[in-house]
C-alpha cells in the first residue's frame, strides 16, 4: 500500500464523498506507518464522531460476516465431531477383537508348541 502523506490525505478528506469509508479501508490495509496519518487527518477535520459512527458500523458487519461464517461452517464441524466419535467407537470395538484375536492365537501357539515338544521327546524315546 502507497504511503500518503498529511496532505494527500487532507486532499482526498475534501474531496471523496465516503472518505469515512476510504479512511476505515485505508486503516484496515496499510501498514502501520501510515495510520498515524490517517488518525491525524480524522482529528483534524474536527470529524472524529462521524469516524467514530462508520467505524462502528464496519465493526457490526464485519460481526455479521462472522457469524454467518460461523453458522455456515457449524453444521459441518458437528457432523465431523459425530463421525470422530464413530470412528472412535470403532477403533475401541477393533483393538477389542485384536487383544481377543491375539490371546487365541497365543493359547494356539502354546499348545502348539506344547505338541511339538511332546513329539521331540517322543522321538527321542524310541531310539
């Protein structure tokens, strides 16, 4: 963003019909150098009230925008909450059925291992 100077701003003060709506825009995307200068000509066209009343007014409609945003978006955070708990149900019901499937296959492995010690004692005693 061009960086104005007393002047410049005083100029378009008296020239532009909305200068209140041009000074909230100027202000919300400037850098920081250049709202002094901004501040400066509000207070010195003796105008800050009427700033004061269009910044307020910016204030509530960027308000609404917020809320309509967040109504917007809410529905689709719910569900996705929902789809979690789901998914959170399902991750327990699977480890569930996993530490049952593993204590099987380990009792299977001990019996198995159990025969085949048997069958290795087995073989020994007939030679």
């Amino acid at each position: 963003m061009s960086r104005l100077s007393t002047n410049q701003v005083d100029n378009l003060l008296s020239t532009m019909v909305p200068k209140h709506e041009y000074l909230l825009y100027e202000i919300e995307s400037t850098d920081t150098n250049s709202i002094g200068l901004v501040f400066r000509a509000i207070y010195d066209g003796h105008e800050h009230q009427k700033f004061m009343e269009k910044l307020d007014e910016r204030i509530k409609a960027h308000d609404k925008d917020i809320e309509r945003m967040c109504n917007h978006h809410y529905q689709g955070f719910i569900d996705s909450i929902r789809e979690l708990l789901q998914v959170r149900s399902q991750a327990q019901q699977l480890n569930a059925e996993i530490l049952e499937l593993d204590k099987r296959i380990t009792a299977t492995a001990t019996k198995v291992i159990e025969k085949g010690e048997e069958l290795v004692k087995a073989r020994k005693s007939r030679k």
